[in-house]
C-alpha cells in the first residue's frame, strides 16, 4: 500500500496516468479518495492523477483531530508534492477538497500549475440554502432529518450516507451512491472537525490572488454547493 510519511502522520496515494502532475483532493472530511478513483482515471491520459486520503481520513493515518487544519492539510499535500519529486502541480479538489484546494493555491502559489474546482465555493455559509435545494430535490424528511445530525460514530455516518447518498446524484441515485461510495471508510471525528473549519472558511477576499489557470465545475442540481456559490461576484442583499 503506497503511504508517504508526512512530518506526524502517512497519506495513503494512488498514482494513475501520465502527464502533468495533478493532487487530488477527495471531499468529506470523513471521506476518503474512492469517490473519485477509478471514476477520474480516464483523465489519466492528459494529467498524472495523485489521489490521496487526507490526514485523519480512509487509508491515511490518525494523528489528533486536533491537527487536522487548513495549515497542515495545505503542508501535507505539498510535502507530499516533494517526496512524489514533483517541482510544480496542478490540484484538483472536489467539494471540501475544493476549499483545500483553494487554501493550497493560496498558501503556494508558485508550486502551482493549474486549479480545478468542483463542487465547491469560497466560503460555507448558506445553511438554509442547502436544506431549500434539497427540499427543491425532493428530499424526504429522513433525509432533512439526517442533515441535521452529527454522526456519533463510523457506523452512523455510513449510515447517514447511505440515506442522504441519493441526492448527490441527478439521477440513479442509490445506485451511482452505493458505486462510487461503497468502498469508502468513513470517520465520523474527521466529518465533525471538517463541520468545525467549516464555519471559519472564507477565502472570497482573496480570490483575486489566485494566478494559476483554473476551472470551475458545478452541477446544476449540486444541493450543498450549487452555482449561486460558485460564483464570486458579490451577492445582492
């Protein structure tokens, strides 16, 4: 099993492809990278895809949640960048890897090539909007009523996934929920402390920092990072 060996901890990685080098930052927290690998490997012709598991999440070691902030996530992908012998990178982020992802370009933005976001905003803090989309989705009340719970342990986290899975998903959506999630190993104290970054993250004062090539993805239907929050512009009151 591939780990490097960063400063406290191990990140488990997957190298797939050739081309210009590429980290892969999978959401969550609480997640790990099988949400996206195999299912990015096509990629794999034009962009040398690195997936890893963040400090605390899937195959990745468990040093104290406490370490798991935005500084030291943002330390451990580009230590990872240095071992893999990678001068510069490109990074692409899904969901909360997205706001890495950002915090990345942020902190280095000389190491950087390019910058894909999907399913991601520059701050989280549209609470209610995510139940209205979700209500909008057709979700049913087991699924409003599992949004609003914090996990209490792995097994209930899966859990939660397994009822709220589907609205991920324009259509099939149990069945594309249990494919691309099925393998995951879920970390309910990783979920909780990425809920914690969350209600601090906001990085809109300094978008315009940002120099590196980037792509911005979302999904018309994307419930909890719809395009209204993909889009920088400041928002009318």
């Amino acid at each position: 099993m591939p780990t490097a060996l960063i400063d406290d901890t191990e990140l488990f990685y997957v190298k797939v492809g050739d081309g210009l080098p590429c980290l892969v930052m999978h959401g969550g927290l609480g997640g790990d990278h099988t949400c996206l690998h195999p299912w990015l490997d096509p990629m794999g012709d034009a962009l040398r895809l690195v997936y890893y598991d963040h400090r605390g999440n899937g195959r990745s070691g468990r040093p104290p949640m406490d370490t798991i902030t935005f500084d030291l996530l943002c330390a451990d992908a580009d230590a990872l960048r240095t071992q893999l012998g990678f001068e510069r990178i490109g990074v692409l982020g899904l969901s909360f890897g997205g706001f890495i992802a950002l915090e990345y370009a942020l902190r280095f933005p000389d190491r950087l090539t390019h910058l894909i976001l999907i399913g991601t905003a520059p701050a989280f803090d549209h609470g209610d909007e995510v139940e209205t989309n979700a209500r909008r989705l057709g979700a049913t009340n087991e699924m409003l009523a599992a949004m609003t719970v914090s996990p209490r342990d792995d097994a209930a986290l899966r859990r939660l996934m397994d009822v709220i899975g589907p609205l991920f998903y324009h259509a099939d959506g149990a069945e594309l929920a249990r494919r691309h999630m099925g393998r995951t190993i879920w970390n309910a104290a990783a979920n909780h402390r990425g809920n914690e970054l969350l209600a601090t993250f906001d990085v809109r004062p300094r978008l315009g920092e940002i120099r590196a090539p980037t792509l911005v993805l979302v999904g018309r239907d994307d419930f909890i990072c719809p395009p209204s929050r993909a889009d920088p512009r400041p928002r009318r009151p």
